[in-house]
C-alpha cells in the first residue's frame, strides 16, 4: 500500500498496541518508537524516540477504560509531536470515549464532548479519524476535519456469510436508524424494542414492533457498555418465540456487570469489532471480534495521500 514510508509515522498510545499494530501491518510500515510512561505519583510521561521534523504522523489511541488516563496520554502524545515539528497531526481514535455526553439532559450539565474535543484541538491535532460516534452530531464539536468510519457494514457482511438471519432488531429507540440501515443491507424486515418504566423502582415492560416469533434475530447498536440493554432486549426477544437472538457491536465496552450479563444472556453469539481491546478476563465462547484494522488502515493511507474519503463509505 503505501511505499513512501519515509514521510509517515504512526505512534500507538497504550490503550489497543494490538489494532495499532494491525494498521502498521497493513501499511507495509511498523509503528514508531514513543515511550508512554507514569510518574510514580501518576503523571503520563511521553518521549517520542526518533524524529518526526515535517513528517506526516497519525497517533492511534482509543479513549477506553481507563478512559482519562488513555485521553490524557493521546493529548500529552499530540502536544509532544507537535513541539518536536511534525507536519500534519491526524488522532486516530477507533473509540472515542466522553461521546454519550453530547447534550445537556438536565439544567447544569456539562457536553462532555465539547470540551474534549476542543482539548484534542487545543493540543495541536489537524484531523480526527474515528468509528461510529455515539452522536453523528460531536463532529460539528471540532474545527477540524473529523472522519467518522462506518463499522456497520464490517458487521453486516460478516452475518451474511455467517447466519441466515430474518429479522434484525433495534434494541432501543436510539438505534432505530443505524439498525434500519442493516436491516436493508440484508433486505429483511425490521422490528424495534420498545421499552419504558410505568412508575418510579419498577422494572421496564417491553413490547416488540414487528414480527420476531420463529425468526432468527440480529440486534444491533454502536456500543455495549454494561449490556443492560441488549441482554434484557434478547430475553425480550426471546420471549416472543424467536428462535435464535444474535448480536453485533462497534464498540465492546463492557464494564461492570456486563461479561456477568451476557454470559447469562439469550444471545447465542456476540460480534464485535476491535476498536476496544478484549482482555483475556472478558473473552466467553459466544465472543467473537472482527479487525476494523483493513478500514483504518485505507482511511489513513488516503488521508496521507490527499485522497477522497467516500470510497470507505460506499
């Protein structure tokens, strides 16, 4: 793919070595020599170990759990490529953490969002490359170029060639759009999971839009996070005479409970991509996680290259 390494550099915070590397790999180059480092009283320390004058850099870093330690090294890593002259600064964030706090839903709330992103450019970042934000609208939170990767059709795909799936379901009214869109990628019918609280400590009553009984089904959303949703919408599912409840994923938070939750799920198996890294304690059987490093590693090869960008999401 890209021949003229010379110009380029990529950089890997410590929060998925693994994808970073998968993206170096595809781009026929390796991953540069940066020393991410604590403190003993926990200061992050960086020291970029090779020169990086005029060159073209892209610091591939997910916002994940630890989530402020992981954005405090992706801006500590910006503000010393910056300072040591680099040319271009594109953050490669597969996951971008603080997302879900892009609005104000009670009086004195902070955008969460908003702030980190003017953190991001505030510490010398010229691009953004991400996957599949929380809220379409953070991208306007920038004033610089963001590119949001779609890892839907990633998933979709891979449920094709895997299972005969009849129904997808949008777990919630929130993910009505996105599972609206696989639904037509795999031409059936699409049903929604409609969930409310009657009154104050009383558990969620959930009916299901759309015909699930005797279909195998496809619950899709960007991000599992404690897996409430997804678990008691599979079970919801499940009730109403499905035969088999799979699951797709952008992002594989899963903390707390979660791994606990699915474990015990209905779902018969659970996709995710690797924009967060799985570690060993939260890997079961049903996993099974899909490389996003091939679409990277196109973005980053026609950010480097002045190319278009829609291509990735035709």
């Amino acid at each position: 793919m890209i021949t003229h390494g010379n110009e380029i550099k990529l950089f890997s915070g410590n929060s998925n070595v693994e994808l970073a590397k998968a993206i170096a790999k595809k781009l026929n180059t390796e991953l540069g020599e940066i020393e991410v480092t604590k403190f003993s009283d926990g200061e992050i320390n960086v020291h970029i170990a090779e020169t990086v004058r005029g060159r073209d850099l892209f610091i591939i870093q997910s916002t994940c759990d630890p989530v402020n330690d992981n954005l405090m090294e992706l801006l500590i890593m910006i503000d010393a490529a910056k300072r040591a002259s680099a040319g271009r600064i594109t953050a490669v964030i597969p996951y971008f953490g603080y997302a879900r706090q892009d609005r104000k839903a009670r009086s004195r709330d902070p955008i969460t969002a908003k702030l980190v992103a003017n953190l991001i450019t505030a510490a010398g970042a010229d691009r953004v490359l991400t996957m599949d934000l929380h809220a379409d609208q953070i991208q306007g939170f920038f004033d610089i170029p963001v590119d949001n990767l779609l890892g839907g059709p990633t998933l979709y795909s891979h449920f094709v060639k895997q299972c005969n799936i009849d129904v997808v379901v949008a777990p919630d009214l929130g993910s009505v759009k996105r599972s609206r869109k696989v639904a037509e990628k795999l031409g059936v019918p699409l049903a929604i999971i409609d969930k409310r609280r009657p009154k104050a400590n009383v558990m969620e009553v959930m009916s299901i839009i759309g015909d699930v009984k005797g279909k195998r089904c496809l619950m899709v959303d960007d991000m599992i996070d404690t897996a409430g949703t997804i678990c008691q919408g599979a079970q919801a599912i499940k009730d109403a005479g499905a035969i088999e409840v799979y699951a797709g994923c952008t992002h594989a938070v899963l903390s707390g409970p979660a791994v606990e939750r699915l474990a015990k799920s209905a779902i018969t198996k659970l996709v995710m991509l690797d924009t967060v890294r799985l570690g060993d304690e939260k890997k079961l059987d049903k996993f099974e996680v899909l490389s996003v490093a091939d679409l990277f590693a196109a973005a980053i090869e026609n950010v480097y290259l002045d190319k278009p960008m829609s291509k990735l999401y035709d």
